[in-house]
C-alpha cells in the first residue's frame, strides 16, 4: 500500500502519479476517509477524557457522565467505520509509477527501449508442428487451455528451468521450492488482490488460491518479519507451477501452448534497502537479456505504459522474444520494482539507523514454458547448445 503520511504531506503530487493509473477518484476518496478518521480520534479522546474524575463525583457530574459516555459511544462507533473506510480505500490506491514510466493505458503504448538479434531466418512454423504438444488429450482431462509436454519437447522444458536455475544461483540467488497454495492475505498483501481476484483458481473449502507465479510465496516468505539490514540484499529463485483463469483473455491466443491456465516458471525476487531499488531493477533486467542472449533469441525490451502496470508495481519491463509464426514479438519475462508497496502490505521491515523501515521487493521472470515454444519456432527444432548440458537433445523430433 502506498505510505499514508506521505500521501498526507504531499497530496498533489502522489494524486498525480496515481491518476496515471486511473485511480485519482480513489485516492480522493481515501483522503476524504482519512480527515474523516483523523477529525474523529481527537473528539473521542477528549470525551474519554472526561470520563476521568478525581474523587466522588457529584450528582451534576454523575448526569453530565451520561451524555459523555452516550456521546463517546456514538462517535467510537464512527470512529471503527471511518477507520475500516479508511482501510478499504488504502487498498485500492496503486502505486504510484515512476518518472521515467511512459504515459497510456494499452500494450501499444509500451516504450521500445532497445532491440537484439535478428528474427529473420526461421521458416515460420509454429511450435505445435515443431514439438510434441498434446491439445487434444489435455482438453479431454483438464478442459481447454491446457496441454501435455511430452517426450523430447519435455526434455527441453526440463533443461530450460535446470540451466536459469544454474545461472542464477551463480549469480547469488538463493533456490527455493515454494508452495503454490497461500491464504487470501498473501494475494491481497502482494497486491494481486482485490483487483486481479478473477484470474485465481480459489479453493474454497480451504481458504487457499493458487498462485499465478511464486512471487507471492516468495514475497510472504518474510512476511511479518523484521529482517537484519545487515542481512540484505536478499535474493531468492523458485521453480514452481502457476496457474491462472484468464479471465481477460477470452478469445486471445487460444491456439497452442502460450496462454495456458498451467505453466512453469524460474522467477527471481529480492528484498533490497530502498536506496537501492532502482539499480536493482537495473540489475534484474541486465540477467534476463544475458539469459536471452545464451540461448541467441531475437527480442526487444518494452518499457511498460502507467496504466499497464500492475497495482503493485511503480515500473516494468518486459522482453519480447520474437514468434516468427506470429510475425511478432510477444513477452517471455517481465521485471518490476515494487518499491515498499508490497512490504508495507506484508509487515516486511528493516533494522536501520536505529529504527526501522519498510524494504522494498522486486521479482523479475527468469525462464518460463515460452521460451520453450520461441526455441522451436527461432531454431526449427534445434536446440541451443547450452541446454544440451542439462539434458536436453540436439535436435526435437515432434513424435519423439
């Protein structure tokens, strides 16, 4: 959530990034809730004040102690309201982006910051004719919008995660397997929730959702703490399942393996001080193009839209590795700043100076099942040779 005393102190400017991402009425409306509450806390204290006499109170005080308290109670009550208010519309104000962050409110409105590689070259065939993907047998099992893996299209699946995993830990993160089922606070305090409620698959009879990406597990796995700044940076990678509805995807790319409701993914996520944030968006984004560059896929870097960002995330960049039977670039991993967002959510602070304060997260997508399709459609089947390290063969063979 955004800081609230900032918000109080420097109302226009907080107003002003936040209406980027179409959210001014609410951030009105919360100031409006937050006056409301801070008018109230002094009248309710001073007529807890009055309640307090020295000594055997007198008839006129015994009856002027009546009205007090008939007041305190009246404005007790208001004062919860007000606050719950309060707490509502501070959940739904976004982050405010960053300066640099280009304005709109559409995928075209994106930044294109730099291009590498050449997409020419490969036939245009599409990964379903160049791996081995079953539809068909999914649909039967699961519904539409899932799909097997299978055989030597499998391996590589299997050889992509093994080798982000490797680089990564060179890089010093920490592996982790996460749980991919969290309670409704973890959703709510990464900032999934409420916005993005009807992309989760909801356990009911649990309280659980499954999770779109382990940055939510990754992010609760401090949650609550207080961390030793001598501690941080902290830096974790989790291989995990994903699973969304896409529900706001109706009609789009319903051929193949690229929008799936399950897939699998390598995710990065650290824990910095705030001063060091933006270098280690930075930093994020330089591992994601040496991951891209190994394996040599075409792609360029997007510089995402205000009102594309996600309500938790001040700035995102994307890479789009290019799909020659699409003719297009499309996003194989995105890298966002969160600044203290999700921390003030999650009760996640820092030993520092003597006080202490809110860290700020970052995640960034080191590999998912995609690149596995853009490695069919840019190699023909052939497989990059530094996969062929980790148990991937030289070649797919689509009925292997």
């Amino acid at each position: 959530m955004i800081d609230l005393r900032a918000a109080r102190s420097d109302p226009g400017s907080i107003r002003a990034g936040v209406a980027r991402k179409g959210a001014a009425e609410a951030f009105d409306e919360l100031l409006a809730a937050d006056a409301r509450w801070r008018e109230l806390v002094p009248k309710v204290d001073e007529l807890r004040g009055r309640q307090k006499l020295k000594g055997k109170p007198t008839a006129e005080q015994v009856e002027e102690l009546k009205g007090v308290k008939d007041e305190l109670r009246r404005l007790e009550t208001e004062l919860v309201t007000a606050e719950a208010r309060r707490d509502e519309l501070l959940q739904q104000v976004p982050n405010p982006p960053h300066d640099s962050v280009p304005d709109g409110d559409t995928e075209e409105d994106a930044r294109e910051e730099r291009r590498v590689g050449d997409p020419a070259g490969a036939d245009g065939r599409e990964h379903l004719e160049l791996g081995r993907f079953d539809m068909e047998r999914a649909a039967r099992l699961s519904g539409s919008r899932f799909g097997y893996i299978v055989g030597d299209t499998a391996r590589v699946a299997l050889a992509v995660y093994r080798w982000a995993l490797d680089r990564l830990v060179a890089e010093g993160f920490t592996p982790v397997l996460p749980p991919v089922l969290v309670r409704e606070e973890a959703m709510y305090g990464t900032g999934f929730f409420p916005a993005e409620k009807s992309e989760y698959y909801e356990i009911g009879d649990d309280a659980l959702y499954l999770t779109g990406t382990s940055e939510v597990a990754l992010a609760g796995l401090h949650m609550g703490e207080i961390l030793d700044g001598d501690e941080l940076p902290l830096h974790y990678t989790a291989f995990s399942a994903n699973f969304r509805r896409e529900a706001g995807a109706a009609g789009r790319d319903t051929r193949g393996m690229f929008r799936v409701h399950q897939f699998n993914k390598v995710e990065m996520f650290s824990y910095v001080r705030p001063n060091e944030s933006w270098e280690e968006l930075e930093r994020l984004l330089a591992i994601e193009e040496r991951l891209a560059q190994e394996l040599a896929l075409p792609y360029r870097v997007l510089n995402i839209a205000a009102g594309e960002l996600s309500a938790a995330a001040a700035k995102r960049y994307d890479i789009e590795a290019w799909f020659p039977s699409q003719g297009r670039y499309r996003e194989i991993t995105s890298a966002s700043n969160t600044t203290d967002y999700q921390a003030r959510r999650l009760g996640i602070r820092y030993r520092a100076n003597g006080g202490m304060e809110f860290v700020h997260t970052l995640n960034g997508t080191a590999v998912t099942d995609r690149w596995v399709l853009a490695i069919l459609e840019n190699f023909g089947g052939e497989v990059p040779e530094p996969l062929r390290d980790f148990g991937a063969p030289d070649r797919v063979r689509p009925t292997a």
